[in-house]
C-alpha cells in the first residue's frame, strides 16, 4: 500500500494546481501495532516514507524519543503494559509539518473527501481511499448508496482534479 503521507506525481500537471488541505488538518503516518518487548517500546506500522523528519505526535501528546526501522520509544512509556496501552493509537502530525511538494506531485491524503464528478456532470460520490498495486495510484469512490469502484490514478482516467473535485472520464464510470 502507498502511503497516505507519500508525494506521487499527478497526470495532470498542466492542467490543475495541487489541492490546499487545511494546514492544520491530521494526517496519520503511522499506528501503534503492539508492545515490543518489555521495557516500554512500541511496533509501528508506518505509512509514510518514515517518521525521522517528526518527533512531536497527536498535537504534543506523543514525543518520540528513539525510532529503529518500526520499533520506536515514546517518553513516558516505560514498560509493556504502557506501551500495550497505546495499541492502536494513530500517530498524526498536522498537514502542514510535511514537506512542500514539487510541481506535479500530491500527497494522497489532499485526494480523500473530495467530490468526484463524471466528465458529463454526474455526481458519483467521494473519494474514499488511494491504493497502489504496483502499476499506478487508483482512487476509490464511494457512491451515494455504498457501492464503492476504483479508478486508476492516470491523466486518461481522472483528466482533472481541483481543491473540491475529481474528475472521472465516463469510460472510466462503471
């Protein structure tokens, strides 16, 4: 999975500006997965590039005080019962601790939430995820009614995107 922090290059880069996020808004780069070991160190599963550029999490709550590879040391948390406490806890920073991005570039969290539209005016629902499998960034939308589908992240696909809408070409709407 790419993660949501990751810059990408968008298809479109003559044709839109990458979409502002508000500065404040959370972006999660990674989750505590469980205890490790006894003394108070945790296990992360991390979606960013890594987490070496932050170590202020949750709006101060969490201070990293050592990271190696996916095991990380918070202050305060001494032993395992400690650490085990935090399982599941979601390590955020606000959008605008992460770094400016080229031109072209995205970062995956800009695309979620956003409305998406058919290139003929209709309103299919709201982007609800970005995945990659390997070949390219594919954006899924979730319908009014549920029903979810997947478009890839290409300029033939999605010729379009702004700080409000995506754009799916109607070959691309099942």
């Amino acid at each position: 999975m790419i993660p949501l922090a990751a810059a990408s290059t968008r298809p479109d880069t003559a044709t839109s500006t990458s979409p502002p996020t508000g500065p404040d808004r959370p972006v999660t780069l990674a989750v505590v997965a469980g205890a490790h070991g006894v003394r108070g160190e945790v296990r992360l599963k991390i979606f960013a590039d890594g987490l070496s550029a932050h170590s202020v999490f949750n709006h101060g709550a969490l201070r990293l005080q050592s990271l190696r590879d996916t095991i990380a040391r918070f202050e305060g948390v001494s032993d395992r019962n400690a650490a085990e406490a935090l399982r599941g806890t979601a390590l955020t920073v606000p959008r605008s601790s992460l770094p400016a991005l080229a031109i072209g570039e995205y970062y995956h969290v800009d695309l979620l939430g956003l409305s998406a539209r058919s290139e003929s005016g209709d309103v299919l629902g709201r982007t609800v995820a970005v995945e990659n499998y390997g070949a390219s960034d594919l954006v899924e939308i979730e319908r009014p009614d549920g029903r979810r589908f997947m478009v890839p992240l290409t300029a033939q696909a999605v010729p379009h995107w702004d700080e409000t809408t995506l754009t799916v070409a109607d070959a691309f709407v099942d």
